[in-house]
C-alpha cells in the first residue's frame, strides 16, 4: 500500500472512531436522561396506584444495561410511617424500551430492605395494598354482616397482584405490629425467577420461632400456586397463632399446598386446592395428654366463602396414609340483628349490631369401603395406642352426621356408625389383647390424680371375686336398669343418651356427664386411663365397637367383671389388711352391710346403684343422722317402678318398697353419723350437697317395648330439691292413668 492510501485509511479510521465516541458519548448521556425519565415515571405509576410517596435515590447504570438505584423508601400519603425502605436496588433494563420511552424493568434486586408494617386500634400503614387500583374496601352490609368471600378474594388477588415476575431479595426484614399481635420475618435470600419461587426464612410470630424453607411456583395471571413450606435445620414447623388463642400447639415437618384457582360468583368464592402435611401433630390438654400425629395426611379441597358462612363441599377428599374419608362441613354465623331507630321511608330497616347471635354447624362425614388394615394404619398415633399394631381382614366403613344450632344446644343431633364386611376378623390384637376380659387378669386402680390405688387379680385366684350367678339379682337389674336400661342388646352405645350428655356438655362447656354405657365404663376401667380427653373419649368408642360387634366377650362375662372392679366406696377407708378403698361387689357388700352379694336385698341393691356414679360422695347419701336424704328416696321409688314394669321385681315389691337402708358394716362407723338428739321434732335435714338424680346417664323411664323413650335420662323429670317425690310420682301417675283412659275411649 501506497503511502497515501495509508494516509487515507487512518484518516477515515480516525473519523469512524471520533464518530464511534462521540456517539456512545451522546448514547450514553442520551441513555441517563432516559433512566432518569423511566424513574419518574415509575414513580407517578406507583404514585397514581398506590395512595404512597415513592423516594428514589441517585441511579446509575453499572454495565450496559443494568441499573443501581441508591435508597429506596415508600411513606403512605398522609403519614410519617415509613412502610419500605431499602438500602439499594439493582434492575436490568430493556435499552429498546428505554429509548421508545416506555421502560421495561426485569430482573429486579432488592438488597437490605426493611418492611414495616403497623396497625393500631383505628389506623395502619398497609391497608392500601389489599385493594385492587380502583377498587374500595370490601363493602360490609350491616344488616348481614361479614362477607368473608369478598374478603378472601380481596387478599388473595392481592397477594398474586403485587406479587413480582421476577426478583431476587437480599436482607430482607419484615416486621409487624398490632395491639395484639407482634411478627418478625427475616429472609436471607428469596428468589422469584419465571415464577418458580425459593428462600429461606427466620420466622417469629408472637415468641413462636421458626426455620423456615420455601420452594415452589407461582402462577399470579391464572391464580395458581404449588408451594412447599418445610421446616430447616431438621426441626418442625409449628404453626402461632392456633397457640396463643387456643392454647394447641400444632406442627408439621413439610406442608404443600397447591391452590388450582378460584371463582367469584356474586359474594361467594370458591377456592380448589389440596393440602398435604408429614409428621402433622396437634398437642392440647383437652385433646390429648400426648402429641396427636399423622405420618401421612392431605386433602383436597373445595371450599366456599360467603356471607357469614364458609364450607367444605362436595367434591372434598381427606386422606390418612391409604384410607379415604369425603367431608363435606357447613359453618354459618348468625349475626344479631336489631331494628333501628324508625324511619318513615324504611319503617321495618333493621341492622347487624357488630354480634353474633348463633352459630350453626352442619357436618357429614362418610368413608371409601376401607380394607380393615389400611383402616388401622390410619388411625392417628397417639389416640389408639392400645390398638397400635393391630391387624385384621375384611373391611370397613365410617359414616356420621351431625347438626347444631348453637342458640337452640338442645337442637343438637349426631349420628356415627362403622360397619363392618361379613369377613372381618382380627387376626392381631395391638398393645393390648382385647380378650383378656375372657381369662383372669391383673385390675389396677387409680384415683383421679392417676396414682395407683390397688392391684388385684380378676379370676377365681381372688378370695373377693364373685362369679355373675352368685350375684344378688336384684344387685344386677338394679344397676342395669339405673346405668344401662339396654345392656344386654345394643352393641355398645345408646345413641341418644349420648346425645343428651353431649348437650349437657357443650352448655357446661366442660366434661360435665359422661353418657357411658355399661360396655364404655368397663372399657374405660380396664384398658384406658381416667383422663377426661377426646382422645380417650374415642379410642374407648372403638375398643368397645370392636368388643361388641365381633363377639370377643359375652355381655354375661362383661357384667361379671364390672361388677368385680368397680369403686363403691371412698378411697381413703383403710381395710384392716391395709388395703385401701372399696372395689367389687364383695367388698362394697362387706363395707355396707356386712353380707354376702347374694343376700343383698332390693333396697340395699337399690343403694349400692346409686352411688356408682360417684362412690366417694356415698355419705351424702344421708343426713347428719343416717338416713337417706329425700333425693335417694325419690331414686329408690323411680328404679323399683321401672324394674316392676319391666318384669325385674313382682310389682307388689315395688309397692311395698321401704326407702331406707340399714348399714350394718363398717360403712356405719366411718361414716361418723351422729346419735340423733331426743327431741320430739326433728329439724328438716339438709340435701344441698346432693345433686338429685344428675348422676344417671342412660335412665329407661319407659317399657321394654317403648323404643322412643328407651335412652332417656330422668333429669328431665327430677322433682326440683325443695318438691316432694311422693307428689311429684302422684301427679305423674295420673297423668299416666288418664292418658290410659284416652286411648281406651278411642
């Protein structure tokens, strides 16, 4: 090359170069002119959405398309409460929409941001993200009250609406503070990337801490979710709130949740998903006094908000390791509704006071034909431990219904039954053998703190222990006819005597009555403890199913060995032996009347059923003085009339019945009764320590015949502590005859 073709070719070089960086100059001026309009129209975007004051500190580009931002803060209008502050954010950019002037931010990072978010009795500094742009507050009717679809669906759709397409989350702080609540959300690293989310997280809500996993996706357009939440560090993840309200304590290894969409329908939304939990536990004292755990849980679900009410529908599935069950709940409020002040354009405008008046429940609950050692497997540790391990063939169904108005608690109606295939067997007992009741075994007795009162043997070996035919018969119908008027047929329970003490109860709101048939104390005396739990309460329900429906004991046996375990006297009486307390019918002969089982007679009988329910308050049987208080008496007479028409007793032994028992044993002298004063008039003895006729559960006040009375209990027909019995049984038998005397005329 020639050296002016040289020439030429630096020169043009030159030029071409000059223009190259005068260009990138102009570009790159051009270019921060542009971050800084897209800033500030970022910033009246937000600003025109959000009632907020959006700050940006000092931008800069740091490569060619990526962006530092130096301090961020978000302050609701109106307020010095700072809601968002971050020390920087880094974004990347699209040049192409930067220079059409319509910017297009990805890849966003947020590093050292601090949430924090309040609420006090009138006000917060966050309740403008849960609406929608352009959308009010929920509008609550206040003549309906709540509408907790709308609710819902208000939070949910702003949750996925603010919820970024893509971002990465460094130091990331939460904190929230109410007058009744306090939370603090730590988050190391927290990353959105096309939806797929992970982090972990440092939780504590309300001194509840935990470690927390995240992973997962999220579809926000389609509102559709699959998270996966699991506790780090190998420790559970145990859920606050449920344990400052009601004091339950409930955790799980690894939950997921998936959320398939949702639909709003005028007020009501409907949301599908499943759920599904390992190693799920619930710990409560009135549940149970150990943990409650499924291994392997999950539903799916398909449930309903609306106005006051919320539901579990059709469609619904829970799943217990390989047994399924398909609920379906309904949950209504009942708000208070008074009529206002009058107002001659609405005279009968009525309004919801901000109370509720009831709540009514519905639940029906019906399980897949279940082979019988899935249906084992499912049950949840900790609720049947004397029935762990057991085995069996055939199969299984669970069925059970159940209605309540909370205004009206004697609405109450519960249905619950498990059938059973005509092959089931059980092949394995668990930790306990169920048949155990058919050979003589070791009974221990426990006080009610659950120390061990006394060891016996139940079986021929005992001195004490009484064969069923060498028992008083008048001893057997007694206690039949007062404990459990349908022993000897049903099979195990009398629903509505059930019912009955459940609605006592829920009014009580504590364990107040126990409506125990004969088969349910007796399981409970022999297998169970005397904790006055749920879990208890269910785990007897089934041992007694299963005793009763496969025949492993017969009702003679079972009533033999009642007979010979349970308390009849107070725990502290010392026998000369040393031995402590009165248990079996010998014994409980022996202490009260000195006599052998078989010699009891019908008004000695008739005494020993009724202290059964509560043997340690058998002196409050009788006055100062010795003799039965007016509500024994009133029991006496009420027993002996049942047993005369159900062909028990002659009914001439019922009529000529003598309310009064003599206590010829040792009873007499550790009951301390007091020489009664000579005197010609005796003043009127005190009963208020008795609680007349509460202590029968499962009383049959009709005949044998008389299905709709056959679970009745006598609270409902009692004499009040101040009537006398004699008229208040008067007045009834003549009712009685007169309605006699109307069917005949018809």
């Amino acid at each position: 090359m020639n050296p002016t073709a040289k020439k030429v070719l630096f020169w043009t070089l030159g030029t071409v170069a000059v223009l190259l960086l005068v260009g990138l100059g102009v570009f790159l001026i051009k270019r921060q002119e542009l971050l800084q309009y897209a800033l500030r129209q970022t910033k009246q975007k937000v600003e025109k959405r959000y009632p907020v004051t959006l700050t940006l500190g000092p931008a800069r580009f740091t490569d060619l398309n990526s962006v530092q931002i130096e301090g961020v803060s978000l302050v609701p209008t109106g307020s010095a409460d700072t809601l968002l502050t971050a020390r920087s954010l880094n974004a990347s950019i699209s040049l192409r929409s930067l220079f059409a002037r319509r910017p297009v931010f990805s890849n966003l990072q947020i590093v050292r941001a601090r949430l924090t978010a309040r609420k006090t009795a009138t006000s917060d500094n966050y309740g403008f993200l849960l609406k929608k742009r352009g959308q009010t507050a929920v509008q609550r009717d206040t003549t309906k009250g709540t509408n907790y679809g709308l609710l819902a669906n208000q939070l949910l759709e702003a949750a996925f609406d603010n919820l970024p397409e893509e971002a990465d989350f460094r130091d990331f702080l939460v904190t929230y503070e109410s007058p009744r609540h306090r939370a603090r959300l730590t988050m190391p690293q927290f990353s959105i990337e096309d939806g797929d989310i992970a982090g972990r997280l440092s939780v504590v809500v309300d001194s509840v801490a935990n470690e927390i996993g995240l992973s997962g996706h999220v579809e926000a357009s389609d509102y559709e979710a699959n998270v996966q939440v699991f506790g780090a560090q190998r420790r559970p993840v145990q859920l606050p709130y449920v344990q400052r309200r009601y004091g339950a304590r409930v955790q799980f290894d690894t939950l997921r949740l998936s959320l398939t969409g949702k639909d709003l329908d005028k007020d009501d939304l409907t949301v599908r998903g499943s759920a599904s939990a390992s190693n799920f536990a619930v710990n409560h004292p009135k549940l149970a006094t150990s943990d409650i755990r499924v291994r392997r849980g999950g539903m799916d679900f398909v449930a309903t908000l609306g106005q006051n009410s919320a539901s579990l529908d059709k469609g619904s599935v829970v799943r217990l390791n390989r047994m399924e069950l398909y609920p379906q709940l309904s949950v209504r409020l009942r708000p208070e509704i008074k009529r206002v002040r009058p107002d001659p354009a609405m005279p009968s405008a009525k309004a919801y006071t901000g109370k509720l008046a009831g709540l009514l429940v519905a639940m029906q609950v019906e399980s897949a034909e279940t082979k019988a050692n899935d249906f084992f497997d499912a049950l949840p540790e900790g609720m049947f431990e004397a029935l762990e391990g057991m085995q069996g063939t055939g199969t299984l169904k669970y069925s059970m219904s159940a209605a309540l108005d909370m205004t009206r608690i004697d609405s109450l109606k519960f249905n619950s039954g498990l059938k059973k295939s005509s092959d089931f067997r059980i092949t394995r007992f668990g930790r306990v053998d169920l048949r155990k009741l058919n050979t003589e075994f070791e009974y221990t007795a426990f006080n009610d703190k659950g120390d061990t009162v006394k060891t016996f043997p139940v079986g021929p070996s005992n001195p004490d222990f009484v064969p069923f035919d060498q028992v008083s018969s008048y001893l057997k119908y007694a206690i039949i006819t007062a404990e459990d008027p349908r022993f000897f047929t049903h099979k195990g329970f009398m629903e509505k005597a059930f019912v009955k003490s459940a609605i006592q109860n829920i009014k009580e709101k504590r364990f107040a009555r126990g409506g125990s048939t004969l088969s349910m104390q007796l399981v409970k005396n022999v297998f169970l403890t005397r904790e006055k739990v749920v879990a208890r309460k269910i785990e007897e329900a089934l041992i007694v199913w299963l005793i009763e429906n496969t025949g492993l004991v017969s009702k003679q046996r079972m009533m033999e060995v009642y007979l010979n375990i349970i308390e009849w006297g107070p725990s502290r009486y010392r026998w000369p032996s040393g031995e402590r307390g009165v248990y079996g019918v010998k014994e409980a002969a022996r202490f009260y009347y000195d006599k052998q089982p078989a010699n009891l007679n019908l008004e000695e009988s008739l005494y020993l059923a009724s202290i059964i329910p509560k043997p340690k308050y058998a002196r409050y049987s009788f006055d100062a003085y010795g003799d039965l208080r007016r509500s024994t008496r009133y029991f006496f007479r009420l027993i002996a009339d049942i047993m005369a028409r159900r062909g028990y007793i002659p009914e001439g032994e019922a009529e000529g019945l003598n309310r009064a028992v003599s206590l010829r044993g040792p009873a007499r002298q550790f009951m301390n009764f007091a020489a009664r004063p000579d005197t010609t008039r005796v003043a009127a003895t005190d009963s208020s320590q008795f609680d007349p006729i509460n202590l029968i559960d499962l009383l049959n006040v009709g005949g044998p015949d008389l299905d709709p009375a056959a679970d009745e209990g006598v609270n409902t027909t009692a004499p009040r502590q101040d009537e006398e019995p004699a008229e208040n049984e008067t007045r009834r038998e003549r009712r009685r005859r007169e309605r006699e005397r109307e069917n005949q005329q018809r």
